[in-house]
C-alpha cells in the first residue's frame, strides 16, 4: 500500500537538519526497498526549504508511521507537522519527471 508522509519544517529547522543530514540519508538508503519517492518541499524562490515528501510502499500505516517515527530528521525535531496518509496510485508517468532535482 502506498502511503504519503507530508511533513513541514519548524521555523528553526535548519540547524537540526544539518545535524540530522547524513544519517537521514542513511536511512533513505537503508529502507530504499521501501521508498518509492522522496524529495524536499521548496518555497518558490527554489532555495528555501519548506520541508519535504515522503512515497512509501509499505503493507499498513502502522509500518509507515514507524518508518517516520524512526526517521533521522523527524527524530531531531525538524518538522512542526507530519501527516501521514493512504493514497492509490493514479496516473504514473515517471518519464515526465525533470532531469534535475531542482526541476529543470
């Protein structure tokens, strides 16, 4: 089941996400058999993080929330929300992503 995790930074996150950095990516890594998409959420001016978007492809919210509960920056106190939801996949046209991460 697919499940999104939406979670939104605290006003002074920036310090803790630093921190929390290499071993969120570690972490990624770690449960790539799981991930089926994950980015950061950017304010329009494409450099101010806003927090970011977690794709799980997980058997119950159960396992989704506990993958979320152990992530590195959820741990250190980054986000001010997480929201944690079912969804079905629709329509899925990966060709159509950017070439970047930056969206270009």
């Amino acid at each position: 089941m697919l499940y999104i995790i939406y979670q939104e930074d605290a006003p002074d996150a920036g310090e803790r996400r630093a921190a929390a950095r290499e071993a969120h990516f570690a972490y990624l890594e770690a449960h790539r058999d799981k991930l089926v998409l994950g980015g950061a959420l950017m304010a329009e001016d494409g450099a101010t993080r806003t927090g970011s978007v977690l794709i799980l492809n997980v058997p119950s919210l159960a396992d989704a929330e506990a993958f979320s509960r152990d992530e590195p920056l959820r741990k250190a106190g980054v986000f001010s929300s997480v929201r944690i939801s079912r969804m079905r996949r629709g329509q899925w046209h990966p060709e159509n992503a950017p070439s970047s991460a930056e969206g270009n």
